[in-house]
C-alpha cells in the first residue's frame, strides 16, 4: 500500500503563524504557532515543517518562538506511541542560519535553493552531513518560456541555474532528499506543480517532498499516484488553514490512517 507522507506547515513571522501566497507573506492571521502545532498533534500529524519567514526574507529571526514550538511539539508528543518530528525551514543559506535552525535540535533542516549561489558551502556542507537524514535540499523554481525550469529562493530576487544543471551537480554533491516548490502555485491553492514534480522525479536519484499548491483531496490522490516513482511526501499549508478539507481527510487521502 502506498502511503503519502504528510507536513503541516506552520508559517512564523513576528511570532504569529500566517501564511504564504506565490512566495508572499499573505495577509490572513492564525495567532499562536504553539496553538496550531498542538492542533496538527491531536489530529495524528507524524511530521511538523515549522518556517521562520522573517529569517527567508531577511529581516529578523523567529528562533526563541520556533523553540518554544519545538519544546511544546516534543513534550505533547512524548506521550504518543508515534512522536511528532520537526522539519525547520526558512532562510536556511550559510553556516550561520544553519547553526541557528541546528539549535533547535530538529529532526531535519531544509536548506534554502539560494545556498547554490555559494555552491563551495554547500558542496562541504553536504560532505558534512552525508552519513545522516539531517539536511534536505529545498529545490524552489519558476518556469521561464525561454529557459524551462529556473531555480530561484522564495523571499529574494535571487534566481539560479537551469533545473536540470541544479540536479546534476546536487547529485554529484550528495543531496539525500529535495523539497520541491513551483513557486507559482506556492499558496495558491492552483494544483500541486506536478509539471516539476515529473521532471525532478525523472532526474533526480533521491528522495522527493513536494511542497505548495494543494487545493484538494483530489490533489492528494495525484501525489500519492507518484509516490511508486520516487515522491516521499508533501507538504501542506493553506489549503488546511482555509478549510478545504481537515487534516484527518488529508492523512485518508494519503493513506496514512
């Protein structure tokens, strides 16, 4: 049986979960981050994927309210059979941010596709860590009629090169595991990108999460159609927070209940 494995997001910035639109800080409010990561606890989340937006848009950092949610996640957990794992995400770029998100003792960092403009960090980076399921590889990119596939870093003007140039020297590099986004579809519930979804699942030798876009059940059914081709899991956000279906249809869609 194939299950899909599912990551709450839980967006940070100046403390309060919100969320993301097409890379955006949109301006819908849902308070407390504790609150929201207690919620996805009760609803039999395995995995919580916990950004720091401040530190992806370069104007400050989240880590004491991160910890707290870290802290709050990991002792409501421990009563469980199945304790809830941490996926840190945002802004992750240098060895600075990195030491930051690695203070929060999580079970995986994502490091953000911008690390590839200092590919010398993040080639020793990789080194560092290959033994582990410590890092994974966000892999942002935006479809440019000339180009095809261009990676770029949500909450910069930063864009990189071609997809299938990033995935021939990150596999020569040693990543383990990419979060992909279509960050034209990030937040705006239009469809999960599976246009590159197929084209990483093509090319890449390693693990797949996908990330943004999910609207629907019916998109959850799409993604677990392609787990038997290398996807692992997906990470969702607004479609949850907007009501369009609960958690606990998700993880049926998923097959994970």
């Amino acid at each position: 049986m194939t299950i899909l494995e599912l990551l709450p997001a839980i967006d940070v910035t100046g403390g309060q979960a919100v969320r993301l639109s097409s890379g955006s800080i949109d301006e819908g409010s849902w308070g407390s981050p504790i609150d929201v990561a207690r919620s996805f606890n009760e609803a039999g989340a395995r995995w919580v994927h916990l950004v720091d937006l401040d530190l992806a848009f370069g104007r400050g950092t989240n880590t004491e309210v991160l910890a707290e949610v870290v802290a709050a996640v990991r002792a409501e957990s421990a009563r469980s059979s199945a304790p809830v794992r941490i996926q840190v995400s945002g802004g992750v770029r240098n060895a600075e941010s990195l030491e930051r998100a690695l203070s929060l003792s999580p079970d995986r960092v994502n490091v953000t596709s911008a690390a590839l403009a200092d590919s010398s960090w993040l080639e020793s980076t990789l080194a560092r860590y290959a033994d582990s399921d410590l890092l994974a590889l966000g892999l942002d990119a935006r479809y440019n009629p000339e180009r095809g596939w261009v990676t770029v870093a949500r909450g910069t003007d930063w864009s990189g090169p071609d997809l299938a140039e990033a995935l021939a020297w990150l596999e020569s590099a040693g990543v383990r595991r990419y979060i992909v986004t279509d960050v034209s579809k990030d937040g705006s519930l239009a469809g999960p990108g599976a246009e590159l979804l197929d084209e990483v699942l093509a090319q890449a030798a390693c693990r797949v999460v996908a990330s943004g876009g999910v609207a629907s059940l019916a998109d959850l059914e799409k993604l677990r159609s392609m787990v038997p081709y290398g996807l692992e899991g997906v990470v969702l956000g607004k479609a949850l927070y907007v009501g369009n279906f609960s958690f606990e249809q998700a993880l049926e869609a998923a097959g994970s209940r």
